[in-house]
C-alpha cells in the first residue's frame, strides 16, 4: 500500500521523459524517441500532486465553513473535494473496493443532487420532511456514507503516520542529508524527499477534514438523528 500512496503525492510529468519525433521518408513514418533533459521531466515534488490537491480542497471548506460561523456548507464545493477523494480508496487495494465503489457513487448521487439543493442543510431538511432520512439512496444517507469514507481516509492516514519511527526517520535524513545528497541527482533527491512531503499532506488533510466530518454529524444530531448506522 505504500508503493500505491507515492503515486499520490508524486506529482505526474506533464511531458513525456522521451519526445517522440515523427519523420517521414518514402511514404513511411518512424518515429525517434528523444530523451529529454533531466529537469524537463520532473516537477517539483510537494506541488501539484493529487494529496496536495485534496489537502487544499478540504482546506478551503474548512475556511469557508469558519467563514460563515460553522451555519451552512455549499454542496457542490463539498462534492468537487470529495471527489477527489475518490483516488484514494484506488490504492486501498480489492478489500476496500466495495468501499471505492459506494464512496463514489454517494458522492456521484450528491454531485447531481446539487443542481437542485444548494447546501448540506437543504438535504437534510428535505429528507426529514419527507422521512427518508434513512432510507437506502436517500440524499441523507448518500451524505452519511460519504462522511464516512472521509473518515476513513482520516484514519487511515493517522494510522500511516503513526508507524513511522521520528527519531530513526531523522536520522536517516540527517546522513542522506549530509553523506549521499551531494553526489546524487535532481530526480534522486526529490524522490528521498518524497515521503516527508506526504507526510505533510496527510497531516493538512487530517486537520482539515476533521471540522466538516464534526460539522456533518452535528447536522444530524441537531435534528435528533443517532449517528448508529
């Protein structure tokens, strides 16, 4: 699983490592790979990657959810962050699959049900009137199951994060650092550095979540709705 999660905090090349050349002679087409310089196929690791694009999206909910005092979140930028998401439950492996399908169809339900209902609030007094909350594809539902796949996610970073060994990890940075950094190159050291930039994705999605996961479920609690299903 951890060979899965660096594709997410890798950032992808924009360009190809090798430009392909097409030339033509005699009615025929062959194309020559060129390898391109180093620093022309890598970016900058800790930007531009999917784990800094989902850090940032739930950080501008949380901001926009402090805005407005902790009252109301718009749905439809709730949706677009929660779809990026979805990635995630992808290197999760096929014991989460059922997990990756429903956490994307919720999310899908939701996403189209936000052409008509403008908040999260919305939702739930829509299926409260109609008493539906609970009912299997209603909108309330569809939300609860979604608050869960983040959580889930959360947790799981915690959990990732707390197997690493901090004084061993510096350690072995500090001699990196100091005995084979100078010698290696770009690419090789964006790479070594790599984990450290998750790491910190994972820690400004696990800060920033927490608030809209908190804020989902005192929707229901503050409408008598138990959180036990």
């Amino acid at each position: 699983m951890a060979l899965q999660f660096y594709s997410l905090f890798k950032r992808r090349d924009k360009r190809q490592h090798c430009r392909e050349k097409e030339t033509k002679k005699a009615g025929s087409t062959r194309i020559t790979r060129i390898p391109m310089d180093e620093d022309d196929g890598f970016e900058d690791a800790g930007t531009g990657t999917p784990l800094s694009a989902i850090a940032e999206a739930f950080e501008e909910l949380s901001s926009c959810l402090k805005s407005n005092g902790y009252d109301d979140l718009r749905l439809k930028p709730f949706c677009d962050a929660c779809s990026l998401v979805s990635v995630l439950f992808g290197c999760l492996g096929i014991a989460f699959k059922f997990a990756e399908l429903e956490y994307v169809s919720k999310v899908r339900d939701l996403a189209e049900a936000s052409e008509v209902f403008g908040s999260l609030n919305s939702i739930l007094d829509y299926d409260v009137r109609s008493d539906t909350v609970r009912t299997p594809g209603s909108l309330s539902r569809n939300l609860r199951r979604v608050r869960q796949g983040l959580d889930l996610i959360r947790a799981l970073f915690q959990n990732f994060l707390s197997t690493y060994d901090d004084s061993l990890k510096e350690a072995a940075s500090m001699a990196y650092a100091k005995v084979c950094a100078p010698y290696h190159t770009w690419a090789v050291r964006t790479a070594v550095s790599a984990d450290d930039s998750a790491e910190r994705e994972m820690r400004r999605y696990i800060d920033a979540s927490l608030p809209i996961i908190e804020y989902i479920d005192k929707l229901y609690i503050s409408r008598s709705i138990t959180l036990d299903w």
